[in-house]
C-alpha cells in the first residue's frame, strides 16, 4: 500500500481519493476554498472522514490550511495527477486485485472464511481485514456473524453483463419522463462542467476509478432526480455491480471521450426541458455501450497485467 494511503483507513482513504478526483474534475485553481459540508454532501459521508481525509492532504501539501478559513488547495488540480495515481487501486494494493481477479473468475465462492483467505493468499488476518473493508466500502462483499463473509453477486459474465443494460435501459430513461423529476440548476451545471472537463481532455487522464466514478455520478444524479427512491436505488446498486468490470473498460480511453460527449447532449436536453428527447439519448447511450463500443466478452477473461 503506498505511503499517501498508509495511515487512512480505507473509508478516509477514499474520501481523500474522492476529494483529489472532485478537485480535478471541477479543474479547482490554487487558493480555491474546499467547504467540509460540501464535500461530505458531494461524496455521501459524514464529515468525519472528511476531516481527517482534509488534514491528510495538508500534510502531503495538496492543501493549505488555514485555523479560522479552513482549507484551500496549495496548486492547481491539473497538477494532481502524480497524487490521483497514487489513490488508484490498480497499482497500490496487490491483495485487492487478486481477491478482484478471482472473483471474476469465479475462483471464490459465495461464502470464505477469513483462515481460507489468509491461507489461499498468504496473508495476515489485519492486512485482509483492510483489504476486505475496503471491499466492503464498494458493495461487493458483506461481514458474516463471526469470521466469515459473504461476497454479493457481480456482473462476471457476458449474459450477467448484457443482462444489466437491457435492465438499466428500461428503468433510467423512465426516471427522466417522470412527474417528479426536477434537475437542481447548480447539479445540473456542476454535472456539465464535469462532463465537459472529461472530454476536453480530462479522459486521457483521470485513473480507472475517476473515470468509473464519474460515470456513476452522472447517472445516478440522474436517477436520484427523478423523484423516484427505488429508480435511484436501483442504478445506485447496479453500478455496485458493475464496478469491477467497468475498472478494466475504463483503461479505453477514446470511449470515455464519446461517452462523456452523449452525456453532455442527454445534459442540454435536460437543461431545454425536452425530456422525450433527453430520455431517447439515455436509452441510446445506453444501448450503444450494451453493444461495445470497443469493448467485448474477453472483459471477463482479461487479466489484470494485460490490459
């Protein structure tokens, strides 16, 4: 594990990654205000990881803090490259790739006790317990009474993975044709001004997870304006579901240009109030990622070092 996540837990260890990719996709200058509240608004937590994800990042001088003002960053966040990679899975945590890869792989099964896990990787128990937090923290496994867990059903297939854009297909564009469904104008601009950062360029270099989590953000800000919880919860869920396998798509990164593109066009619908049009761009956009776009089955069967 590298230095910049050794002393966080995996939950501060995040919030400190999410407030690096949130810098980066707004395109924050030097001297810009980071608000805790707002942070904890925009990752989902509670401020207290926050706090102690902020105090990291001033000590490895990404930010600047000031006691009565709070906290500010120290340079621009197109210079925060060096730091995102650091955050990214890929490279730092070996454990969590092989736990990851055999998953996939279906070499796991439903259920492990946590001695079969430190014998199958020899491993201590503290080092996995971090390790399996972390995934836990994702979605992709819950803690059994005792020393057990139990790991929750992924899109590890070609037919699971068909099977959750013919799903997402039916239920996300029917979230924007609903009555309820209202676009706050400062998230609907926020979500633009991501979106049109990821494809003037922002594609060739955010990490795997920024560019998974962006994708995730804009359809689940979709989703939750709908109005409708169980539309939200759904999208929230199915994208806990595919986030080990959009990890390795997201290394192609001339799709992400195009997708971040259709994102904007579903985006200026939304902001023309022309919902038909805005919902028949998402159910496309969904469908021409379901059909590849580059992409293939052998996602499945990739190896980690290959790709």
């Amino acid at each position: 594990m590298s230095e910049v996540q050794a002393e966080l837990t995996p939950l501060q260890s995040r919030v400190a990654r999410e407030i690096v990719a949130y810098a980066r996709r707004e395109n924050l200058r030097a001297g810009e205000h980071l608000a805790e509240s707002m942070l904890a608004e925009q990752i989902g937590t509670s401020r207290s990881p926050v706090n102690v994800a902020l105090k990291h990042l001033a000590r490895q001088g990404v930010l600047q803090h000031d006691l009565n003002r709070g906290y500010f960053l120290s340079r621009d966040a197109l210079e925060l490259d060096g730091m995102a990679q650091q955050f990214s899975v890929e490279p730092d945590d070996p454990l969590y790739l092989r736990i990851a890869e055999d998953r996939l792989a279906k070499r796991l099964p439903d259920e492990v006790s946590e001695a079969d896990l430190m014998r199958q990787y020899s491993t201590s128990r503290s080092v996995l317990r971090k390790v399996l937090s972390r995934i836990q923290q994702e979605g992709w496994v819950e803690k059994l009474v005792g020393h057990g867990w139990h790991f929750q059903s992924l899109i590890d297939s070609p037919q699971a993975y068909e099977e959750s854009y013919v799903f997402r297909a039916a239920v996300e564009p029917t979230g924007l044709l609903a009555n309820t469904f209202a676009a706050p104008p400062a998230e609907l601009a926020t979500l633009r001004r991501q979106q049109q950062f990821i494809y003037d360029g922002g594609y060739q270099t955010m990490t795997e997870i920024e560019l998974f989590e962006s994708n995730s953000h804009f359809h689940e800000s979709l989703a939750r304006w709908s109005g409708n919880r169980f539309i939200y919860q759904s999208v929230r869920r199915t994208n806990q579901l595919r986030r080990l396998v959009e990890y390795r798509q997201a290394r192609a990164r001339e799709p992400r240009k195009l997708q971040a593109q259709e994102h904007l066009a579903i985006l200026a619908a939304i902001q023309a109030q022309d919902m038909l049009q805005a919902a028949s761009l998402l159910r496309n956009h969904i469908d021409g990622a379901r059909r590849g776009k580059g992409y293939g089955p052998d996602i499945f069967t990739r190896q980690s070092d290959t790709n």
